[in-house]
C-alpha cells in the first residue's frame, strides 16, 4: 500500500512539473509571437483609423498585434484599451510587451525595453523610438497585455 501511495505521489509531482514546464513553453511563444508580430509590422505608414495590414494608427498597431497573436478585443482607441487592460506594477512598467500610453491617452504603444518603445507615429509610421525625455514627460501610464 505504502509503495502505491509513493508511486503515485511520485506521478503527481512529475505531471506538476511538466505542467510547469509546458506553462512556460507557452507564454515563452506568446511573448515571442508579440515581437515576431511587432517585428514584421515595422515601416508600415501612418494613416489615422488604420488597423492593417499596410497602414496603422497608434492603437490599431496594437490592435494588430494583439490580434495576431490570439488576444481578441473590439478595435478601439488608446483611451478605451487603457480602461479595459489591466494595470502594469512597477516592475512590469520596462518590460517587454507592457502598453504604454501617452497624452492624456491619446497616444499608445509597446514597450521593448527600459529605453525603448513600439509605436505608429504621424510623421515616421511604425517604429522603436527611445523612451527619452520628450516621451517620458509624456507618460500617462502602463498597462498589461493580457494572455489569450
């Protein structure tokens, strides 16, 4: 009796740990099927109201992405992504695949690093800029991509 209690205390722990493991396979691809998506929107043009797949706005880049990548929400502006989203800690805030939003939300975009940002721009179209001083000022807040 005791051996078939060991045998199966043994099973469960090793079903714990491939669980564990495949858990994290998971969000491993998730996060790198974001920046495949972001990568291969890069130097589209901006035009206002575009969601793709050869033009973007701000949150329609985003909307992309996310789309792309399994996370299916209504086609809507910064201001609405940033009530519907949930909040981004501290920590999180640099973290790739945080949402960034700007300007009293009204501009929006992913964050790659503690220095950088993804973003559809008027005058340049989707690119990484710096988070430099002319953006920080322009913070509003963070949020958090949630997982499909």
């Amino acid at each position: 009796m005791r051996r078939i209690t060991l045998i199966a205390a043994v099973m469960l722990l090793a079903g714990s740990v491939v669980s564990a493991q495949s858990e994290q396979s998971q969000t491993r691809g998730f996060w790198e099927g974001i920046r495949a998506s972001i990568q291969h929107n890069l130097g589209r043009p901006y035009v206002w109201g575009a969601a793709g797949l050869k033009s973007f706005d701000c949150s329609g880049f985003v909307w992309r992405v996310m789309y792309e990548n399994g996370i299916l929400l209504k086609r809507t502006t910064a201001r609405k992504f940033y009530m519907t989203l949930p909040q981004a800690t501290k920590d999180d805030q640099t973290s790739f695949g945080t949402l960034v939003f700007f300007d009293d939300l009204q501009h929006i975009g992913i964050i790659d690093d503690a220095s950088s940002f993804y973003h559809a721009q008027v005058s340049i179209g989707t690119n990484r800029s710096p988070m430099n001083s002319f953006w920080k000022k322009k913070i509003y807040g963070f949020r958090k991509l949630p997982m499909p």
